[in-house]
C-alpha cells in the first residue's frame, strides 16, 4: 500500500517540474567590444561572443532568437541598457537569464582609474564609453 502511494507521489512531483520548466526560457545578452574608439584593439572578445553563442545554442538549448548579441559599434551604453531592461522586462520567474561581456572592464579595486565606482562592484566598458567627462569631474573635486 505504502509502495504505490510513494510511486504516485514521485510521478507527481515529477510531472510538476517537468511542467514548470517546460514554460521557463532561456534568455542571454552577449555583448563584445573589440575595437574601441579610443583604446588598444582587443583580439578575443568577438571570437568569445560567438563561442559563448555556439554553446549556449548547442549545449543548454537557448534559441537564437531568444540571444540578443551586440558587438563593436551597437554595444554602446545607451543599447547595453536597453538591452538589460528589455531582458528584465521580458524574464518571468523561472527563467534561465545569461548575461555575458567581453572586453574591457574596470573595477573599484583597480588603482590605475579613479572612476566613482561603489566600493566592492565593477563595471564593464562601453564601445562609446568616454572617460574625458570623468577625469573633467574629478579634477575639480
């Protein structure tokens, strides 16, 4: 008796998650920036945007229409924001989100900037980021 009730309980709980993450997405923002306006030229990030494409794709079942992928000159701030807030907009609970970036990145830590970052955080650098307004900034300080 015992037996078949347990039985039944596991198919149960079972069918719940089967249900449940069949109606969760997969979603990601891949974003690269190679060559910046003003900064050295870097050779990997468009090469590991595609890679990270390729394995989401292939090996965590994400659509391509479900990627958003934004390299070089679309990976502005201005697009990169639209972005995150189209994905928070678009991601329901459940969902997978997989946010990635390559290129240059700075953080708090970084003793060679003076950028105002809240301490312990980071950022991850703009292809149109401008650092002129900044250094402006802090030399009035």
């Amino acid at each position: 008796m015992w037996g078949k009730k347990i039985w039944i309980g596991i198919f149960s709980i079972a069918g719940l998650l089967t249900q449940s993450s069949a109606f969760a997405a997969n979603i990601a923002l891949l974003v690269g920036v190679a060559d910046y306006p003003h900064v050295t030229h870097l050779a990997g990030p468009i090469n590991d945007v595609d890679a990270m494409r390729q394995v989401l794709s292939q090996k965590w079942g994400f659509k391509k229409q479900d990627m958003v992928i934004l390299t070089n000159q679309q990976a502005t701030q201005s697009n990169i924001v639209k972005a995150l807030n189209d994905l928070k907009n678009r991601s329901q609970a459940g969902d997978q989100v997989f946010i990635y970036f390559s290129g240059h990145g700075t953080s708090r830590q970084d003793n060679k900037n003076k950028l105002p970052l809240p301490y312990n955080s980071g950022a991850f650098v703009p292809y149109d980021f401008d650092l002129e307004p900044i250094e402006k900034m802090l030399a009035k300080g």
